[in-house]
C-alpha cells in the first residue's frame, strides 16, 4: 500500500493512565518490525519512552482544579506520548512490506489505547497540494479560466476582424533599364 521512493514517519501513539504503576515503571522498551508477504522481518526499529514525570504536588494541584470534570468523566489522568519509530521509512519496491508488528517489552504497564500513525513526507507539488488544498484549487481554476478566456478573445478578434494584427503593406521600388540605356524606376504595393 506504500508508495515506492517515497520517505514515510512512522509514529506510536500510546494512551497511558498517569498510575502509580505507570510511574513506577520507568522506561520501557517499544519495538515495530515490518515483514513480507512471506512473513520475513525486512525492517526493525526500537525506541525507548517512559511517561513525563509530573511531581506529587502538581498531581494534587492537577486532580483539585480539575476535580469536577474528573469526576463528571470530561477528563481523564492521563498523558498521550508520541513514539517516532521510523523517521525516514522508505518501501523497497523489490520486497514491499505487507506488515507489521509492534512489541512493548514491559509486563507491568498499563495502557488505554494504541494506534500506529504513518505520514508522508511531501515534497514539492505534493506537498503543496496536500498541505493547501483550496489555495491550489484556486489558482489552477484561475489559471484555467484565464488561459481559456485569451483563446476566447484572440478567436474572437480573429472572427471579427478578420485577422489579430492589421496587414501589413510593403513598398518594393523596382529600378528597370531599357536596352537603350535609360532607366526608369517603377514603385508597386504588395500586399502580404
């Protein structure tokens, strides 16, 4: 599903509770290795992440001023970390990865939800059709409609007029001598 030569970021994205487990655990291991259709590891990556640390107090200061949301279920204790597996993945088109697997090396910890990010990193037209879709719209549409709006003009002073540019006359003075010797100079218009 990758496309070939175009260079991905692959992110984790963890929902941790802020538990004392949690805490406790200090860091752990997250692994992703991308196999093929064969189910051949072509590609393994390992970073570590642990939870930010907050201190006793600003927990307590946290669970007090936002105590009436905590308990009518508005928020939640808990911390959103982001793990950059892949900063550059890009697909070898000879062997294409079909899968992957991730791996968190820890027994202990406690988590709500997972989800694996994949973005293209863009560049050039892509990037600029991507990031700034209507801009682009905008200016192709305008551009469309000016290019085809001179067609309409030019063939309509083509119809009208006859041409776009008025004739042009050239003058061609011809010098002609007699067998007698004299010379007599002929002027005639021609018209192109």
């Amino acid at each position: 599903v990758l496309m070939y030569g175009q260079p991905y970021r692959v992110t984790l994205e963890l929902e941790l509770p802020e538990s004392r487990v949690n805490q406790d655990l200090g860091m752990f291991l997250v692994t992703i290795s991308c196999y093929t259709r064969g189910g051949r590891i072509i590609s393994t990556s390992s970073r570590s992440v642990m939870l930010h640390y907050r201190s006793d107090l600003l927990q307590m200061l946290d669970t007090l001023v936002f105590s009436s949301l905590l308990l009518f279920g508005f928020a939640e204790q808990k911390q959103l970390l982001e793990v950059e597996l892949y900063p550059e993945y890009r697909e070898n088109s000879y062997v294409p990865t079909t899968g992957a697997i991730i791996e968190i090396h820890s027994k202990r910890i406690q988590m709500y939800g997972a989800s694996l990010r994949i973005h293209a990193h863009f560049t050039g037209l892509r990037y600029l059709l991507y990031n700034f879709p209507m801009t682009c719209a905008f200016i192709g549409v305008a551009s469309n409609f000016t290019f085809l709006s001179v067609i309409v003009l030019f063939s309509y002073m083509q119809w009208v007029w006859g041409s776009i540019w008025p004739r042009h006359r050239f003058s061609l003075q011809v010098n002609v001598r007699k067998r007698d010797g004299s010379r007599k100079a002929v002027q005639q218009r021609i018209s192109a």
